[in-house]
C-alpha cells in the first residue's frame, strides 16, 4: 500500500510576508496547530509511516517542531500538565520517520517533488501540499486510495472551482466516469479561464507511481522557469492511465489570507473549548 509521502515545504510563502520571514509559513497556527501537521496527521492517519520533507535550509522549526523535546516533556510532568505531552508529541508520530530534504533552489513544484526520488525508490506514493487544508469523514488522501487500490494507477484530487479563479489550478479534462472516478484525458497548469479544458481543478493530492520521476527529469522550465508537476503528469498520460476523483468534504486555501482565516474561523467554531466565545465574538463584530 501506500506507505510514503512528500510534503513540499520549500516555497518563501511571499504571500504571507512579514510572517513568513523568520517562520515557514507551514508553521503558522490554524488555531492552536501549524498549518503542515495537519498534512502530517493525515497522511498518518492513512497508513503513511515516511514523510519526506522537501525543504530549504533555513526552515529548522519544521524539524524541530516533529523531534521529541524532553526538556519540555519533563517539565509538562512535574507541573501537572500529562495531558499536554500527547498534544506535544502525538503518540502516532513515534512510529513515523521523517526525512528532510533541502531543496536548494526554488524552480517549482516539480522540481520539489524530484528531490524525493532516492527515498521514493520503486514505490507508488502520496504527495500532499500543506496549504491545501482538507476537512472531511474520509481524508482526502484515503478517498484517493480507495481508488489506487482499484485501478493501481495515478490518482489525483480534484474540485470544481468557478471560472474567475480556474487560473490558478491545474485542471483536468475528464474522459470516462465510473463510480468516483474520472479517467484523465489531458491535464493543464494554470490555463486562463478560456482555455480551461474543464472547472475540476487540481487540488493538493495526489498518489503518484515511480514512472513520474523519469517524465520529472525530462519536463523542461515554463516560462515563470518553473518545472510543473502537472506537465509530468501530462507527459505521463501518454504511458498510463491516470485518475481523478472529486473531493468529498472541506477545503480551505490556506495559501491565501482569506483562505486562511476561512479556516481558522471555521475550525474555531468546532473547537468545544473556545467556539461559543468565538461565536459570541462574531456576532458582535456581525
Ligand atoms: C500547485 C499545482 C497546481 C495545483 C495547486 C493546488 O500550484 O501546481 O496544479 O492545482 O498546487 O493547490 P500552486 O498553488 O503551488 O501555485
């Protein structure tokens, strides 16, 4: 099954300057957890035991925030607060390795996910972009396996998204459908809204089989000097079939700020120990 998973965390998170200056922008709290544990936890929660990091060298709080601190476990004991160790160190992470990969230069999302090749190996794998936050009874990610498990192939999240904000996507030209899952006819990164081959947008999922490194290394630049995941995959199609599903459930842009504060608002209001204050706050402020 799938047992390993890339999470890129290398970007400089210019959207959200100054914060992200001396802090990964995967390391800001929805709430009261940073933004990539949520990623982390669910691909746990999937059955993945090895995460790869994709990362850069001045990102150190993301390894730390993963490592065991003692210190702090020991003083959590001696002053009453056990209950706060689990929090700290969720017990699920034990069984994790997690590897970190510097990814020295930024040239795009493909790029990142290449840099994972030598811990990949021969093995189908997850990748999961933190600042896609997903909500849901079945995680994203266990709604892609269930569809790797039937077809062994590629699969990939989508969502539909209105015309005015298709540009920022990958999207998908879907060809046969059958129960969940869509056959991928053509695949396009960023298309303006005219030339969109569809509204299903590629959102930060995917289960990708090793082939994908051979059509990474052979995908050139785009024109921003990037190397697009999407254009390995389109480069892929033309060797196997690959699958999208429509995402059941949540998702939040965290990317952005109004995503951002979409989810935290949204996951204020189901958090027992503070929602009614929060609702209170809102209703005053409404
Ligand atoms: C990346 C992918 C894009 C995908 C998106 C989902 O774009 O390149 O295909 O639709 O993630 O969030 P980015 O958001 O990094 O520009």
């Amino acid at each position: 099954m799938i047992k390993k998973a890339v999470i890129p965390v290398a970007g400089f998170g210019t959207r959200f300057l100054p914060a992200s200056k001396a802090t990964p922008k995967e390391m800001l709290p929805i709430i009261d957890k940073p933004l990539v544990q949520y990623a982390v936890e669910e691909a746990i929660d999937s059955g993945i035991n090895e995460i790869i990091f994709i990362t850069s060298p001045e990102k150190h709080s993301i390894k730390k925030h993963f490592k065991t601190n003692k210190d702090l476990e020991l003083r959590l004991q001696n002053t009453n607060k056990e209950e706060m160790i689990e929090k700290l160190n969720p017990k699920k992470f034990s069984k994790t390795k997690f590897y970190y990969i510097n990814q020295y230069e930024q040239n795009g999302l493909g790029h990142a996910v290449l840099q994972a090749e030598s811990v990949i190996g021969n093995n189908s794998f997850a990748v999961l972009l933190p600042d896609d936050l997903f909500i849901s009874k079945k995680s994203c990610l266990d709604q892609l396996i269930d569809i790797f498990v039937e077809k062994k192939s590629c699969v990939i999240a989508v969502n539909k998204i209105d015309e005015n904000n298709i540009h920022k996507y990958g999207v998908i030209k879907p060809g046969q459908q059958n129960q969940g899952s869509i056959k991928i006819d053509d695949i396009v990164e960023k298309p303006t809204a005219e030339d969109a081959p569809s509204d299903m947008a590629v959102c930060g999922r995917y289960i990708l089989n090793p082939a994908i490194f051979k059509h990474l290394k052979l995908t050139k630049s785009d024109k921003s000097g990037e190397i697009q995941l999407t254009d390995a995959i389109r480069s892929l199609l033309k060797e196997e079939g690959i699958y999208a599903t429509i995402y059941n459930g949540e998702k939040f842009d965290c990317g952005s700020k109004e995503g951002y504060v979409h989810a935290t608002i949204s996951l204020a209001l189901r958090d027992e120990s503070i929602n009614k204050k929060i609702k209170k706050i809102i209703q005053d402020i409404v």
